[in-house]
C-alpha cells in the first residue's frame, strides 16, 4: 500500500497509527502543505479534494478521508482488531472518534485558520479559536471514555487512533489538559507503545 | 428506539433518513436548539456533548455523533443494506460521507457561525464562510460519485444519507448548485423516495 502523506497532518497521523497497530507495511508518500502539493494537477488527480491522506490499496483503489480509510484497513485486515465486538460498544468508540473527527480537528484545520486570517484575524484570535474547539471536544472526549487503560480497554482502538493525534495538536497549539485526566493517561500509555512512537509527526520520512 | 432530534439539525436529518430506509421505527424526542435545550442540565447528564442526535437504542444504550449512530443502525439492522459488500467501495462510499461529515457542515454548524458572529462577522461574511466550504466540498463530491442513479448505484445508501441533508443546508444558504449535475440528479431520486421525504425537516413533530 502507500500512503500519501504529510508529517504533521492530524489526520495523515490518525492513519499512520492505525496501519501501524495492525503492523502493516506501506510506502509513505509525502505530499509537502506547505510548498501546496495538495493543489498540483498531479494529485488534484488522484484526488479530487486535495487533501492528505489518501491511501492507494494493494488493489490499486485510490481511498480518501481519514474515516474511511480507518475502517476500510479495519474491514481489509480485521487483526488485531480496532472496534470491540458488540455494535453498542463498537457505537461508543466511533463516537468519540466522531467527536474529534467532525467537531474538533477540522474547525483547527490549516484551511480553515487561513481562512479566519483572511478574514482579518490575528494570531491571537486564531488561537482562542483553536482553544474554544479543542477544549469543547476535548471536555466531551474526557466524560466518554474509560477509568483505565486506553480510551476503551486495555488495547488501544479507533478512539486512540483519534484521541492521540488531536492531543498533539492541541499541544502544539498550547492548549492546557490539566482538566482531562483521563485522556493524559491514555497519552501516557500511547507514548509507551511502539505503533504510536513510529507514527509520530517527529519520525517521518518527510520530517524536517 | 428513541431519537433526540432537532428539525432542521442537518445531523439529526442524516440519522432519521438512516432509520426510514432501513424502516425502523422510533419515538422522536425533540431537543430545541432555539431554546437552548442542548445545555440544560437533563441533557448534558445523557449527551455530554450538549448536541443532536443521540440515540437511545432498544437496551437502553445512548449513541452519541451521526457517524457512529449510522454505522450502528447498518451493524445492528443489516437489511438493507446501507454499504456495498466490498471493502473498497464502501471506502468510496464512506469518503464521500466523511467530506460531508468532516469538511463541510462542521463548517457552518449553528455554534460555528455564532462564532465567527461574535467575533464580528456580518451577515455577509458568514454567508460567504458558508457558502466557500459547501462549494469546496460538494465540488470534490461531484467528482467522486456515480453517474446515475443514487450516489452509487440504483439503491440509496450511506453516501445519499449525507448528500441530502446537506443540500438542504446549501439550498437554505442560498448556495448555488447549478455547477453540480450528479448531485441535482441525486437529489431528485431523492425527492421521490419515501424515506427521504418522511425524514425531511418540513415532516417533524417538532417542526414550527
């Protein structure tokens, strides 16, 4: 498989952890934000909303969006597994995911902050914004999950593939957790595990 | 079951088309967004997002986020069928809902544009906001799905259950559509199939 790629794309990472605790390899392809490769013919070809990531199957499919890129690699390659069993339980997990996927990350998305400065904000504006929606999700995030281990149990699942990348933004965007307890421990533990450390925006090939 | 909704909640609107194609019944519970019943105290004890829709299902379990509550009622009611059987193409499928679920109405949700209002906007501006990410987004649509039928194929699923609640929203905005042929011819099937008319804001017991 490859991947199209960008180091410090919260969704590019959410994907990278994902095909990381199921131990599947894939080329990465890095696709540079910055230099606007996302808008250049080539890729706009591939895809069509010139965003990261994509993921190419062995089949030779060209997939887009985080979400469905998850659950496909969940559906293609079911171990170890990333949803519990029971369709209750399975809703629970997808919905914090939802959380952060829907109302969190794409209000902090670098399309978006552009989009506010344009509109005439500051940095300053810009991040009391992208603190208002993080701290919102977040808070959500903390009342949903479990007293211990990962988000839902004692191996990591598609609530952590989302939860970690979203922590990393949010201290990157200098955003407090003192209040969430229970998402610093499951940061804690993610730190210790070796699918989270090797997807880590720090230790990729198009890592500055 | 029973459903915490709101009319015109461009979310709620996905979830109900899901449990008519599907012809389930449930009770509607209507929460009042106007009113502000998202964050009285009864709510936020079951939702504790504060937003719309929640599920309640038959044991008792409360579902949080469309996304998930969908992917329940596809686990738990199998027939019929809202994805394709194969894994690749219910990614496509899944892709073209999570555009709609991620990048565009997160955009212009009801607490997103009281944002931008409280940060100064005009009635001007925000419509602009509105308008610039359902065009971005229903244009990448438009490349990605069918060329007849429903979005893929003769029968509606998944990708119709998010298409249609979001040209609502567009139409409500005044956003033009004449760029996107695939999506006008959709949204006609739509408009003369039962479930979508029944699970139309116009149609609720809560609609003014």
């Amino acid at each position: 498989m490859e991947l199209f790629t960008y180091y410090r794309s919260t969704s590019s990472y959410r994907v990278r952890i994902a095909l990381a605790l199921k131990g599947l390899d894939y080329q990465a392809l890095p696709v540079n934000l910055l230099k606007g490769e996302q808008r250049g013919a080539e890729y706009l070809a591939l895809n069509p909303q010139g965003r990261v990531p994509a993921l190419r199957t062995d089949g030779g499919a060209l997939l887009v969006q985080s979400p469905a890129i998850i659950e496909y690699l969940e559906e293609a390659f079911p171990e170890p597994a990333l949803l519990p069993g029971d369709a209750e339980t399975r809703a629970r997990v997808r919905g914090v995911a939802s959380i952060i996927g829907c109302d969190v990350h794409p209000l902090h998305n670098v399309s978006v902050l552009n989009q506010l400065r344009e509109l005439g904000h500051d940095e300053v504006q810009v991040n009391q914004w992208i603190a208002h929606w993080i701290g919102q999700g977040l808070a959500a995030v903390e009342r949903l999950i479990g007293d211990e281990g990962f988000c839902f149990g004692d191996w990591p699942g598609v609530a952590d593939v989302y939860l970690i990348p979203q922590v990393h933004a949010a201290e990157r965007f200098n955003v407090d957790l003192g209040s969430y307890p229970r998402i610093r421990r499951v940061v804690a533990l993610a730190g210790q595990h070796p699918a989270f450390t090797q997807a880590h925006p720090a230790r990729q090939p198009d890592t500055p």
